[in-house]
C-alpha cells in the first residue's frame, strides 16, 4: 500500500482498524485503572496519574483533558431514563450535547491570550471572562437585553439553546502556533427546549381539537361528515406546525450561534495577523428599532 495514493475503500478500512485499536486502548485503560485503583477501594487519583495510565494504554491525554473540562463544566441535572432521551430526540431532532468550534491560529498562546480578551469582550459579543477550570477559561454569555434584542447577536442564540456560559481552551501546536476551541454544552437547554416543545405542541394540538370539533360539529350538521373532515384534519395540523416551528428555531439556534462563534474565532486570527489594526465589529440592532422610532416621531 502506497501511503500516498491510498484507495477509498482501503482508507475506510484503515479508519474501521483505527476505531479498533482506539476501543482496545480503551478497554486496556479500564483495567489498567481497575489495578491501580482496586474495584474495592474508595482512594482517588490525580487528574495528572489519570493521563499518565490513558498515555500508557495508548489514549491521548489531551482527551483526558478534554473530558475532564467537560464532568466539570457540564451543568448539573438528573439522569434522564432512555425513553426520555429518545423524547427529546425525537421533539428537538437532534442528538447535539455539545456546541463546539475551533481555529488553528498562526501565534504562540501569550499572543493569543491578550486578543482574545480584547476580543471577547468587544461590544459585538460582550463576553465576560468567569473563572478557569484546569487549563479552561471560563466566560459568561451576556445577557440578551444587554446587546439591544439584536436578533443577530451572540447572546441571542445562545439564549436560544439556553447556554449561559463558554469554556474556552487554547492548545499549543508546534512552534508560534495554536488551536483555540469554543465549547458550550447543550443539556441544560435540551431539557429545557424538550419541555417547552412539548408544552407548544400540546397547547397547539389542544387548540387545533377544539377548533376541529366547533367546525366538525357545524359541518356535520350542515353536510355531513364528507364537510366535517377537511376541517377537523386542518385544524389537526396545527399542532404538528407548532412543533416543528420550535424544533427549527432550536436549530437554527445551534446552527447560528456556531457560525457566529467561528466568526468570533476568525476576528481573533485576522486581529492577530493585523496587531489589531482595525477597529472590531459593533452589535447589530434591530431593524424594527428605526419603525419604532420613526412611529414615535411621526406622534
């Protein structure tokens, strides 16, 4: 095999073998952990032993890290039983537990760090550093009223999908290089959005039957259940409009806010590669703000 002109089927093959191996690593992990630790015993370990076992089983501590970040930053809510996650799956049509974008940029992290401040902070995103958790900063998502209502804004859609804070980490790669990831995770919003799909679908189903039994009732007395029926499935109909208007605002919600957290990321790069010569973006208002203030005038 050539490793420079390697077939589809056979990189397929390769990627089945590497999925193997990585599973074998995984397993070598847990018992590697299992003697260590003993199953019978209540002693812990170290985040730093924790990576060292998953470097030795063949797992990159990176990912360690990254899980780690993640137990923590995750907002704390009880255990859903599989037949709820198979609810919300089915009501928001997403799996999504976690918004995530990442930028290569061309700069060692003590130049990254300052833009990134400058950056996030700007009055187009307002975000505000928080805490660290390990290597991870922490920001608070600024809320909505902050940035005017602007349906373009950041904090817009991340109200949205109810995510309240980002954890940001910034990871060397090779020499003057690194890789900043943005993360927000989405269960406490996927709790929220499934309960608020269902209660949207069945007030709007609720509505659609008892407009569909007034106009059953009249089309029957008038001509029938031939007249009756177009009615009662019209009206059927409205419930199912109703989830799927709030199943596509969720995901334009996701959608949206990670394109706008990789513009944030690519501002960062081309202030870097600029030293900040141009000023940063400003919040978008509304476009009714202008009606409105042109409606108050006109009085």
């Amino acid at each position: 095999m050539d490793e420079k002109n390697i077939s589809s089927a056979a990189a397929s093959a390769l990627w089945q073998r590497a999925a193997q191996l990585q599973a074998q690593a995984a397993h070598r992990l847990e018992e590697q952990a299992k003697e260590r630790l003993g199953t019978d015993s209540t002693e812990g370990l170290s985040l730093t032993q924790i990576k060292q076992i998953a470097s030795e089983s063949g797992i990159d501590p990176d990912f360690v890290q990254s899980a780690f970040t993640e137990a923590l930053a995750a907002p704390p809510s009880p255990a859903r039983s599989p037949q709820w996650e198979r609810l919300a799956t089915y009501l928001l049509g997403t799996q999504q537990q976690i918004l995530e974008v990442s930028q290569l940029i061309p700069a060692a992290p003590e130049v990254v760090y300052p833009m990134l401040q400058q950056v996030f902070s700007s009055a187009a995103y307002g975000l505000t550093f928080y805490d660290t958790l390990g290597e991870t900063l922490v920001f608070d998502v600024p809320p909505l009223a902050t940035q005017g209502y602007s349906y373009e804004s950041l904090s817009y859609y991340m109200t949205t999908v109810d995510i309240k804070q980002l954890f940001v980490t910034i990871q060397p790669v090779g020499i003057d290089c690194c890789e900043i990831k943005i993360q927000g995770y989405l269960q406490r919003g996927r709790w929220m959005n499934t309960l608020g799909c269902g209660s949207v679908g069945g007030i709007s189903a609720g509505i659609g039957g008892g407009i569909g039994a007034l106009i059953g009732t009249k089309a029957l007395a008038l001509g029938g259940a031939l007249l009756a029926f177009p009615g009662l499935v019209g009206a059927g109909l409205l419930g199912a409009g109703a989830l799927w208007g709030y199943r596509a605002a969720y995901h334009q919600g996701i959608t949206k806010g990670e394109e706008t957290l990789a513009k944030l990321l690519r501002i960062v790069a081309a202030q870097i590669r600029t030293k900040g010569a141009f000023p940063l973006p400003q919040v978008k208002q509304k476009a009714t703000e202008s009606m409105d203030t042109s409606f108050l005038i006109g009085l």
